[in-house]
C-alpha cells in the first residue's frame, strides 16, 4: 500500500499517550520561500543555510528580518494577513474496488490519498497586491511555506530523521491567487488564495514562539 514499508517491521509501531494537545486552531498568514534555501539547525545553529543566518534562531527577529531582504534564493516572502475563511481540507482516500466485480470479494483497496487543500480569503487587496501575489504562482510547486497562527505561533517542520532541522512545510501545487470577487456595498472585494498539502504534512509539524510579532513582521 500507499506509503507502507515492505516488508513490515517485525513490530508494529507504538502509539504516544496523549499528554497534551497539538491545535493549530487558525492560520492568519503565510510565509513561504523556495524549497531547501532555508535550513535552521536548532541544535547547532553554526549550521543554518544560508551563511547570513549563522548562529541565528528561527525565535529571534534577526534571522528573519535578513531573509526579508535577501537579494537572491534565499529571500522569504512575507504574505499579508488574510481576511478569513483559512481552512486546511483533508484529501479523500483513493481506494480500488468495493461492491463489483474488480476485486475478489468486492474488498476494497488502499491505493493512496489525494492531496489536502488549503483555502483562505484575502480582502481589499490592492491592484499591486494582486499582482505580486499572482507572481509567486509561476515558483509551482518549489515552494516551502510556514504558518502563523492567531497566537502569534509560527509552524513549520521538523526532519523526521534527526529531529533537529527546521523548515518550511513543503507544498503540492503552487500557491494560487484566484480573481478578484465583487459583490457590492454588503461586502469587500476578496480573493481566495490556495494551494495543496501532501496528505501526511503534519506528521513532521513543529511549532516555535518568536519573541517577536511575526502576526505583524
């Protein structure tokens, strides 16, 4: 299946007792860059990518505000606050067979999951607005991103095999502006904004406190 090693573990994987929760709740903006151009190595911090950052930590404004002005890959763009609506939907499962005759018994396969979609809302927008964040969607799917929440919290994600390297969470698709949205005096011009997340994105999530406003960077 889909994902699965072959052949199993001698053992089956041990679930964690909960102890706390893990709720991002809501995202109120993007930051996103190319992928593999930003690398923070929380343990030895000698080791970020690029060299400008050296030393630095993803909590303090220094590294960011570098990055903010990079005059080469490096560079992180800072999208704006969105105006609502920030939602992360689940892809559905792809499944082979189930109550004909393709397979026996009519049992079903695991044949993998579609993507998660993310949606969100920007309102007001200026014209450049639209047109700087319609750019970003010709970088495709080269796309690292990081979220900030409501509590000023900034997620992104964490090597699987060290635990030690933090990252944007890459994307599946290109981050899209759709057109503008007008509906009158009962409402604001809008624009969705979305993209799509690989099924297990956050399996490798991790959450850091800026010292910082990062709602307002």
């Amino acid at each position: 299946m889909s994902g699965c090693n072959c052949p199993k573990a001698t053992t089956q994987t041990t679930v964690t007792d909960t102890t706390c929760e893990f709720n991002i709740n809501q995202i109120h903006r993007i930051w996103e860059v190319r992928k593999d151009e930003v690398v923070w190595n929380i343990s030895t911090p000698a080791s970020n990518v690029p060299a400008t950052i050296t030393a630095l930590a993803p909590e303090a404004s220094t590294g960011w505000t570098t990055l903010k002005t990079a005059p080469d890959s490096t560079k992180v763009i800072y999208l704006p606050l969105f105006g609502g609506e920030p939602t992360i939907t689940p892809g559905e499962e792809i499944t082979f067979g189930g109550g004909d005759n393709s397979t026996l018994n009519g049992k079903i396969q695991h044949i993998g999951f579609s993507p998660s979609e993310f949606l969100a809302r920007y309102d007001g927008l200026t014209s450049a607005q639209e047109s700087e964040l319609d750019e970003i969607r010709c970088e495709g799917s080269d796309i690292e991103v990081y979220f900030v929440t409501y509590d000023n919290k900034i997620i992104g994600k964490l090597d699987a095999a060290t635990s030690n390297l933090f990252t944007g969470i890459p994307v599946e698709s290109a981050l899209v502006l759709l057109g503008r949205s007008v509906q009158g005096f009962s409402a604001k011009d809008s624009n969705q904004f979305k993209f799509q997340l690989a099924k297990n994105w956050s399996e490798t999530m991790h959450k850091i406190t800026p010292t910082f406003n990062a709602l307002a960077f």
